[in-house]
C-alpha cells in the first residue's frame, strides 16, 4: 500500500467511526466531536457552551494506535498482505520471507459526555469574591 493510500484509509476509517458514534450515542447525550461555542479554559478543563444547554465539560480522547503491516512470501500460499493482529506461532515447514512495517497514528477527538445535574446534598455553599 502506498503512503497517500494508507494515509486517505486512515482519514476515512477514522472520519466513518466519528460519524457513527455520533448517531449511535446522540440518544445518550454524548456529543462527539462537536461544534463549540464560547470556549473557556478553567485551569487545564475546558468548557463550551451549546445551543441547546448550559456549560458542559469538552474532553479529549487521545488516540496513540501503532499499525503493523506484514507482507509475506510464502512458497505454498503466494504473496499477501495484513494487518498485524496477533503474533502466530505455528509449526510449518514451508519457506517464508517476511516484511514488516510500522506506522504510528496520533489524534485526538474532543467529547462531551452527558451529564445530570448534581443532588443538593453534595452541592457546597457558593463563596462570593468581592
């Protein structure tokens, strides 16, 4: 696979699982990746303010995925490529000349979990600064 390819798969796998756990966590209130409005920072969280509620808290999920690439020749099967999921070990007797490549993905995916409001009992009282 060349580099432009792998790097438009990796746009696009990654653009497909943004957009269904939008739609399949909408009903849950979870916003993924959503717009922001009146971003503040309080320290090192971040807040947005939506349309539709008050504050709520953006986090960041990190993603930090290393993918393998194996090509091999094998004198029974021929040549293929995979996806490196597990290390197989096995017992064959056939020749094999093996490749790999590793590639290093980072990004990140700001979320907004769904949030209830707080029960008075573990409310404090409110401290005004003049």
């Amino acid at each position: 696979m060349e580099l432009k390819d792998f790097i438009k798969n990796t746009i696009s796998s990654i653009g497909e699982a943004i957009s269904e756990s939008q739609e399949e966590l909408k009903s849950k209130n979870i916003l993924v990746n959503p717009e922001r409005y009146d971003i503040t920072e309080n320290g090192d969280k971040k807040f947005a303010k939506f349309k539709d509620s008050n504050r709520r808290h953006i986090q960041t999920l990190e993603f930090d995925i290393l993918v393998g690439v194996e090509s091999k020749q094998d004198s029974t099967r021929g040549i293929g490529v995979q996806v490196i999921k597990v290390l197989n070990i096995g017992n064959e007797k056939s020749k094999i000349q093996t490749n790999a490549n590793q590639n290093r993905i980072k990004f990140e995916i700001p979320i907004a979990f769904s949030t209830i409001k707080t029960p008075e009992e573990y409310l404090g009282s409110e401290i005004g600064v003049k």
